[in-house]
C-alpha cells in the first residue's frame, strides 16, 4: 500500500469542518486509534432502527465476516504476508477497508470473525460518519481522515440528537468518501480497484449523479425515531451482491442479419449489450474475481441445441474474452506453500462465449485473482458506463438442419467469483453461483 501522509490546513469558512494537522492516513494510520473510541453499532440502533436494520443486511456489515472476504484473507493474503515479508503490510492493510476500525486501532490481523471481535463490525455506522475528508487529490487505499467522537457527519443541515452532536458536511454526500476504499492501488502501481475513477472518467460524473444515488437511493421516512417524515437515503448499499441490483445493468438485444436463410449459408447472428444503468465499468470492483460471460445457444425446428462461440475481432489479448481450455491462477502455490501448483481452469464457462473482464497478472506475467500480487493490467473488455459492445456469431448450420424457424437464445450471466477458484478454496457455492444479468431472443427461418 502506497504510505499517504498529508499537510492538512485549518478550514476557517464559516460552518466548515476544522481538520486538524499532520494527521496521518492510509497506512501510515495503523493503530493510531483506539476501539472504545468508535461507537458500537448497537448504539446506533437505539435510535435509528430502520438504518441498523438495513446495514446488518448490506455488504458493509460483512466487509470482514463474508466467507469469501475471510478466506481471502486467512488462506491466501495472510499466508502470502507469511511466504515474502514484503507483503506483510500488505496483508495488515487489507483491514483498513474491510475492519477500518481493527485497522486504526492496530489490531491486525484481528482475530478470525468466529472470536466476534470488534473486527466483525465491519465498515460500522461510526466508520463513514466520522470520515471528515480525504487530504489527497485521489481516494484510494482507505486514505480517508477519520475522527471519532461525540461529532458526527451526514447529509442533512439543522439535525439534533440526544446522543450524539450532528454536523452537515458535504464530504458524506461525494463519491470521494466512496472512492477511499473502491479505489485501489497494488503494491506495484496499478489499479486494481477503480470504481469511483471510472466513475470520473464516465458521463455521470459531469451530470453530478453520485454514488450514493444509486446505492443509497431515497425515499421518505423517518431517519430517527424521533425524527419528522422526511426524504432519506436508504442505507441497503445494494450492489454485487444483489441480484436485483444487477437484474437489467445491461441491456440486451439479439436478431439475425438476415431473417430468412438458406441451409448451406452461414447464419449471423448479432448481439447487442448497452450499459444504461450503472455508472461504472461491468463488472467493476474486484474485477479479478468476477467473470461476466454471454451465451449463446441456436435450437432448430426439430428441438436440437446447439452451442454457438463468438466470432473474434482481432483486437489484442482478446484471448482472455473468449472462454477457454486453459490454465492459470498459479501464484495460488505462493500462499499455498506449493512450488509446483499447475494452476486452476481460468474460466469455468462455456468454451467460445465471449467474456466481459479485465485480466490481472503477477509479477511473472500469470494471471491472478490475488489483486496485492497485480503487477500489471491485461486488456479491458468491460462494457462501460452508456456504452454498446456488439457480439457477432456467424454459424456455419449442420447439412441435416430441418426446415424451418431457429430460435436464438443469448443469456448474459454473471459469478461473483470464479467457478474453479472457488470450488478449488472451498468457497460456499452462492459466491459461484451463476446468475442471469438479461437475455435475448430472435429467429430466422432455414428453407432449401
């Protein structure tokens, strides 16, 4: 992790939040806090009910809990930091987004989320609304400012408590209190995690919609028991993990260039996929982990299924988007303490669909899902914010096809993790689980 260490200046506007000097953040804040210092979030629930409840079901409650996250983790970060001291650090700076507290209270690695430490609070209530800024051009690796206390910062002006003293500060509201922890650097430079840069780079950042208007929509409600109907941001954090998030993300249109074709002519087929709703790169994140894949199946006259592959375009490292009979992923054997590992079947789809994914590579140029050991970038064939990849499948049919309609069928499926890695590490099987982002059908009929 990049050592981020900032000259902060006093605010004196008036109204604005004061940040203190010589403030360390990102890794060099390790241990410069303590536990008792952040609330519990069972505090919080006293009074905001429908929050607390909301949280315990998102992704920021099991930041560190998540099976996937703690065999991350344990049996492969950990371990890594074991084999080559030069990424012990590495390891212990994992916790500065997934247990932020653990990590600002030195407690690294914390203990296994089975000793229900206070690591299991994961990315807590206290964590974001005590976030004051990030001194940096960028946000990346947690180099958030963080300042416990009786103050708290949201997104609503004139609010009291009786718990807590309550503070409107624009920074809650910005993708860049977001971007601390959905941007990433690997120990060698590159982006492994870029979500909010893609954001900046993409056409919602000039119209002003953040983050937060997708993830934290609003609606009207009470933000504490106590408190008068009003319009408030939901605190669900849909994403990834949701599969009504990611029902529709891309739009899907399939038809043939010809309606009507003879049975000894090649068949084409074309397959459109546009990006109207998120306003990031599909799929995003920890794109070393996640494979989004489109396939395609043609079925006759007679009932008879047949698999289709994409036809190539040419462009370089497309070998990487088009499922194959292939290997990879073996600095597993690092952590593994196996010299010899082989590796793992990169793909565990469909051979010849067309993969949506950006490729990660280690130092010795394999790819890898281990993000710390990404030491450089493969080509980015993810579908962008408002953009439209089209997929050609031109489809030479058998001699004894049967007159009569054919009908295309093109699914665009998504995995959270990848089939082998994870049957291979024991990952519970919802984390591999495929599941149906849309789909799209046409026809054409065969005559002689």
């Amino acid at each position: 992790m990049q050592v981020i260490r900032m000259m902060l200046l006093f605010m004196i506007l008036p109204g604005a939040v004061v940040i203190a000097q010589h403030q360390p953040v990102g890794e060099e804040a390790l241990g410069t806090k303590k536990y008792e210092q952040y609330e519990k979030p069972e505090a919080c629930k006293s009074c905001h009910v429908k929050f607390y409840q909301q949280w315990t079901q998102s992704m920021m409650s099991q930041a560190y809990t998540h099976h996937w996250d703690e065999i991350e983790y344990f049996e492969l970060a950990v371990k890594h930091g074991e084999q080559d001291e030069n990424f012990v650090d590495v390891a212990h700076g994992c916790n500065g987004c997934h247990a932020p507290i653990a990590f600002l209270a030195g407690d690294v690695p914390p203990p296994r989320p089975e000793e229900n430490s206070r690591a299991n609070e994961s990315v807590s209530c206290d964590v974001c609304h005590t976030a004051q800024e990030v001194p940096a051009d960028t946000s990346f690796n947690f180099n958030f400012l963080s300042n416990p206390g009786r103050l708290k910062y949201g997104n609503k002006k004139g609010k009291e408590s009786p718990h807590h003293d309550t503070k409107y500060h624009k920074f809650t509201t910005t993708p860049r209190l977001c971007g601390s922890c959905h941007n990433e650097k690997s120990p060698f430079g590159v982006w492994v995690k870029s979500t909010q840069l893609e954001w900046e780079e993409g056409p919602y950042a000039d119209e002003e919609v953040y983050c937060q208007e997708c993830h934290m929509p609003k609606s009207v409600g009470r933000s504490a028991k106590m408190a008068e109907l009003d319009t408030i941001a939901q605190h669900y954090f849909p994403g990834a993990h949701v599969n009504g998030k990611l029902a529709g993300v891309i739009e899907m249109v399939a038809y043939p260039m010809e309606r009507e074709i003879l049975y000894d002519v090649p068949a084409e087929i074309k397959v459109e996929l546009y990006n109207g709703k998120a306003g990031h790169k599909f799929p995003t994140g920890s794109v070393e982990d996640r494979i989004v894949w489109l396939n395609v199946t043609a079925t006759d006259a007679a009932g008879t299924t047949y698999h289709l592959s994409v036809d190539k375009k040419g462009f370089d490292g497309e070998e990487y988007t088009i499922a194959a009979d292939v290997l990879a992923y073996q600095d597993l054997g690092i952590p593994l303490d196996d010299p010899d590992f082989k590796g793992l079947q990169r793909d565990g789809v469909p051979f010849g669909d067309r993969i949506f994914r950006m490729p990660y590579f280690d130092p010795q140029g394999r790819m890898t899902i281990m993000q710390w050991n990404t030491k450089s970038l493969g080509v980015d064939y993810r579908i962008g914010p408002r953009e439209t990849k089209v997929e050609t499948y031109t489809w030479q049919m058998p001699d004894d096809i049967p007159v009569g309609k054919v009908t295309i069928n093109a699914a665009l499926k998504y995995r959270k993790l990848v089939k082998p890695v994870a049957d291979f590490l024991n990952v519970p099987e919802e984390e591999s689980e495929p599941v149906l982002v849309n789909s799209a059908s046409t026809w054409f009929e065969v005559y002689e």
